[in-house]
C-alpha cells in the first residue's frame, strides 16, 4: 500500500475508534438515569456519577500525548483501547455507588483518545491538509451521539446491565479492526522535550488561559450537556429514555460531526471572527434556555389572567442543536487559535487547553447538579452556562475587540471623514 492509501486508511480506522471511545466515555450519560433510580441518587450524585469517566480522561490527555510523540499513536492507541476493556465489562456488575465511581475512573481512560489519534493522524498528511485530518478525526465526538442511539434500546430491551457488556465487545472488536488496517511510520516518531511540569508552565501565559476558558465551554460544556440531557428531557418533559435520547442527540450529533466545518470556516475567516461569533450565539441560545418554565398571574380590569412563559419541547430542541452547532464550530476556531499563536509549540499548549477542556466537563455536570438540588431548578445548568459565557465575552473584548484595526485607536479613518477633509 502506498502512502496515501496508508494515510487514508489511519485517518479512517483512527475516526472510527475515537467515535467507539467518545461513545464509551459517555456511557452514563444514559445508563446514569436506572442507575440513579436504583441506588436512589440525587441531582449532585447523579452529576458526580456522569463526571467521573470525564475526569481520568482529561488528566490522561498531556501524558498520552507525550507517550504518542515518543512511541508512536498506533501502539499508544491501541494499548489504551484494550486497557478500558476490562473496566467496561465489569461495570455490569457493580452494586454499589462507590463500585461506579471506581470502575468509571478506569472506564474514563477511553477520553484519552483525543490525544493520541490528533498527532498520529496529523502526521500522516502534509501541513496543508493537518487541519482537515485533524477536523475528520475530531468529529469522533458524535460517539455521544451514538452513545444516545445505542444505549437506550438495550436498556429498554435488556436492562443496563448489558449496556457495558455490549460496548466492551464493540471495543474488543474495534482494537482489532485498529490493528489491522492502521500502520506505524518510524519518521514520525519524536522524542517529546516537554515534561508534564513543563507544559503545565504553559498557564503562565494569560493567552493560554483564555483560549482553556474558551475551550472549558465549547469543549467541556458539550460533554456536560451531553451527559445531562437525556435525565434533562425525562425529568423537564416527562420523555421516556428512548425519546429523551434521540432528542439529546440533535445537539451531541452536530456537535461533533460539524467540527471539521468549524476548522474550515477558521482558515477561511480567522479564529478570532469564529470564536467571537460562536460566543454570541451561544449567549443568545442559553438566555432563552436559561428561563425557567414560568407561570404568573396578573389581575386585569376583567379578573386573573395566568399567562405561561417557557419553552416546549420543540423549541428546546432545537436551540440545542443551534448551541451545538456553534460549539463544533468554537472547539475547531480554538485550536486555530493555538495553531496560529504558538506554531513551534503546538502539542504542549494544545494538551493543556484540552485538559482544560475535559476538566470542565468534569466540574460542570456536578454543578449541574448541586444548582438543582439548591434551587430546584432545572435551567439552572444553563444559567450557570450563560455566566461562563459572559466572562469569555467579556474577556475577549478587552483583549481582543478592542485592539481590532476597526475599534482601536489605531483604526485607520474611515473613507468618509477622509473625504470629508479634502
């Protein structure tokens, strides 16, 4: 096989194990909700429970990435897949909370796979097709969307139990198709410089902070919502789990698909104008999501009138997919961002705005859950959503808008007032 069929085939096999990995990590998204009824959890619980697989997978992702630098991503991928195997098995047989927040610890390792596949597969192809190998890679994420196809019918036909042993033998299988058809090139092997300690001085750098706050919401907000939605649509709508699902994925689906659309629209336009637009999208769509189902009543000339604000399930939806639409745009526009400000130091600052990322989707979920225990709340997680966005709103216009040619002191004067002096 020569190169390109070489390239194309890692690209391809590589995509397909992301999504099976993505799709695992996501797992309790939907098993979470009998789980939680059986041991009778409550909102934070349940959040705790979701999060955990989150967090192994984002303090996994600088070291993971030092390893695929060093001994290649083939090897490093396939050992990882194989290592999660075991703990997804055994999560059908746990009994107890703890059981889960153990085994999930172990499960959570799949979410490590972002790391690994993004330089392996990068560097199969020429620096001017990078970002589409790495844009095709990305969209992976839709394995929580698979996840909400997949998981729902056997819960309903089977019972959850069988939810992880269906998925360790779709990992088994996918570590074999791996092997088989993904290749090892000893050029692209490179000795890894940077340390963890090293990398983690990265946060030094203001820039750096704000491009992992953009990516705690882009990133870390869509795997908290994708593990949020389907209990959201049950408890909120009345929804069984099946319906809850497929709803919940009208917003994990383009969310991960469309990434690749987001890196093109990001050399085509300019990181800044995406990430500046996602934002604003984003704080629309969670203003509207954040208002609670309303119910008042206003004593008129003719009586009471009770009038009712909220969204239906309809509407809901879809600014959902609204939002995730714009976050696969926003998680390609912040790489764009790395890749342009830091061109001889992207894996280092990249692995650090990942972790950045999947430690927000760690925390927020058990926020999500706290909110609601206080408050009784369910829109509450988009309120708090709604917050972080504002601070990256706020955040970029100082930094950024405000020293644009069109805004600053140094724009040029505009062709009016120009003519205007003649």
């Amino acid at each position: 096989m020569d190169q390109k069929g070489k390239a194309l085939s890692v690209l391809i096999v590589s995509t397909l194990a992301f999504t099976v990995c993505f799709m695992v990590w996501m797992m309790f998204g939907v098993i979470g909700i009998p789980i939680k009824k059986a041991l009778n959890l409550n909102a934070t619980e349940f959040g705790l429970l979701t999060a955990t697989p989150v967090l192994t997978g984002s303090l996994i992702r600088v070291p993971l990435g030092i390893w695929t630098d060093k001994y290649g991503g083939r090897i490093v991928m396939a050992v990882l897949m194989a290592i999660t195997i075991p703990p997804i098995f055994l999560m059908s047989y746990a009994t107890q909370y703890w059981h889960f927040l153990v085994i999930g610890l172990f499960v959570g390792l799949a979410g490590g796979s972002f790391s690994v596949g993004t330089p392996y597969v990068a560097r199969w192809y020429p620096k001017n097709r990078q970002g589409f190998a790495m844009g095709v890679y990305g969209a992976g994420n839709s394995g929580a969307a698979v996840n909400k196809f997949i998981a729902p019918a056997i819960v309903v036909a089977f019972g959850w139990t069988v939810v992880p042993q269906v998925y360790a033998a779709i990992m088994l299988g996918t570590v074999i198709l791996f092997w088989v058809f993904s290749h090892h090139d000893a050029s692209h092997v490179v000795s890894s410089k940077a340390s963890f300690a090293e990398q983690l001085r990265a946060l030094k750098d203001p820039k750096v902070l704000k491009y992992c706050q953009y990516y705690s919401i882009v990133f870390g907000g869509y795997v908290a919502l994708a593990l949020w939605m389907v209990q959201y649509y049950v408890g909120e709508y009345g929804l069984d789990i099946r319906a809850a699902a497929l709803l919940a994925a009208c917003f994990s689906l383009p969310g991960g698909v469309l990434r690749a659309v987001g890196g093109w629209l990001s050399d085509k336009y300019g990181a800044h104008s995406v990430t500046w637009w996602v934002m604003w999208v984003s704080w629309i769509c969670l203003f509207l999501l954040s208002y609670p189902q309303t119910e008042f009543t206003i004593n008129t000339v003719n009586g009471p009138k009770t009038f009712f604000i909220g969204l239906n399930v309809y509407m809901f939806t879809a600014l959902m997919a609204v939002l995730g639409v714009a976050w696969a745009f926003g998680k390609a526009s912040v790489f764009k961002y790395i890749s342009d400000e830091y061109p001889g130091n992207i894996g280092a600052i990249s692995g650090i705005v990942g972790l950045a990322g999947g430690l927000g989707g760690f925390v927020l979920p058990i926020m999500y859950g706290a909110l609601l225990d206080i408050t009784g709340i369910r829109s509450s997680a988009f309120m708090l959503m709604y917050g972080v966005v504002w601070v990256s709103l706020i955040w970029m216009y100082w930094t950024e808008v405000r020293k644009t040619e069109l805004m600053g002191r140094n724009a040029p004067p505009s062709p009016l007032a120009a003519s205007g002096n003649d």
